[in-house]
C-alpha cells in the first residue's frame, strides 16, 4: 500500500483539501444494527467505530461544532421509499418503522437539538435537505464518521465534495465488514475525494477549534 500511496502522489493524487473556516461533525447512519452481532449488518469493527464517534460528537459539542447525524427509514419492510436499493441490499428491511436496529447504537444518541436528517439512499445527501442545511449555516467542511466505509460514507463525503464543502473522513470512526473494503475505500477517498485523517489528529484540530477559533 505504501508502494501504491507514492505511485498514486507522483501521479497528483491526495493532496490535502484541509479545514476551513466552519466545520460540521456528520455522524452517518450510527445504528444498532451494525454493532449487535444478531444483526445481517453487523461490523466486527462496529462498536469500536461507535465509541470513536461518541468522542468526536463530544469534542465537537465542547468547540461549539454542530453535529449532525442520519438515519435510515423505511414505513414498513417492503422499503418502497428505495425499491431498487432494498432489492439489491434486502437487509435494509431491519431499517423498516418499529425495528429497534434501526436505533442509534449506544453510546450514541443525538443531543437537543441536533439535527437528524433521515435518508433512504446511501448517500446523506440523496433525496435530503442536509446540503441546504450546511449551506443555510454557512457550513464548509464536513467531518465525517459512520457505516459503512465503503457505503454511505463513502457516498456521503463524495456527494459532500459534489456539493461544494470539504469532506474530512475520520478514519477510527468508520467500519466496515472486513478490514479490506474498509482501508481500501479510505485509501481511494483519500486519494480523490476527501482528506482522511485519524481521531487523534481531529481532536486535536477540535480542540483548536474551540481555542481560536475564526468567526
């Protein structure tokens, strides 16, 4: 990977994007379904990727960063909102009304008043209002964790780039099903997309936030 990481920076790529002036927390899909082991969606990874979440969220609350999260619903497990989706992917029915797997996964949980958009596509932005929300706020960089990395977050910071803000994807605060998709997808987002970084460097540029940071 190494190897490949020089080939890919002579050739241009991963060049940093960086933070700028108003960042956003976007916590993507932090459900339950993907931390219990009973779930068709569970990630061995899962609940480590949630308590990197639960410390991002915090450390976002305490420099005044709004945070934001998704959530998949469906009214029923017939999916209709995303026919074709739930066709290809038939385990998106745990998301169905009433399913409690479709609950955030402890220690997760939205403060008062943070904003909940609720998708039915991979993508945070397909078929929302989340980009109006960002832009309305005066949103420029959205910092990024959730499920899974090769799904919705990798749909997510792509369509956030699309939509004009810079996507910062935490990487401890993402999982996947196997430890392939999930650091192959990071390495290509970080390659063309969005600028990957660890939650240690994140807190840190939190803390600065909270510190200096620019109106």
């Amino acid at each position: 990977m190494a190897e490949l990481g020089e080939d890919y920076a002579r050739a241009g790529f991963a060049r940093r994007l960086g933070w700028g002036t108003r960042p956003a927390v976007l916590l993507v899909d932090p459900a339950l379904a993907y931390t219990d082991p009973d779930s068709p969606l569970f990630l061995m990874t899962g609940q480590a990727a949630a308590e990197a979440m639960a410390e991002l969220a915090d450390a976002a609350r305490a420099a005044g960063i709004p945070v934001l999260w998704t959530r998949v619903h469906f009214a029923d497990e017939t999916c209709a909102e995303a026919p074709l989706f739930a066709a290809k992917v038939p385990a998106l029915k745990v998301f169905a009304d009433g399913n409690p797997l479709g609950d955030f996964a402890p220690p997760l949980r939205p403060a008062p008043g943070e904003q909940v958009v609720v998708k039915h596509y991979a993508s945070a932005f397909a078929g929302t209002s989340l980009a109006a929300w960002l832009a309305s706020h005066s949103i420029d960089t959205v910092v990024i964790g959730g499920y899974s990395t090769s799904g919705c977050v990798r749909a997510s910071a792509l369509d956030a780039l699309q939509h004009g803000f810079r996507p910062i994807v935490v990487r401890d605060a993402c999982a996947d099903r196997d430890g392939g998709p999930h650091d192959h997808n990071l390495f290509d987002l970080d390659a063309k997309y969005a600028d990957v970084v660890t939650l240690a460097e994140t807190l840190q540029t939190l803390i600065w936030y909270a510190a200096e940071r620019p109106e």
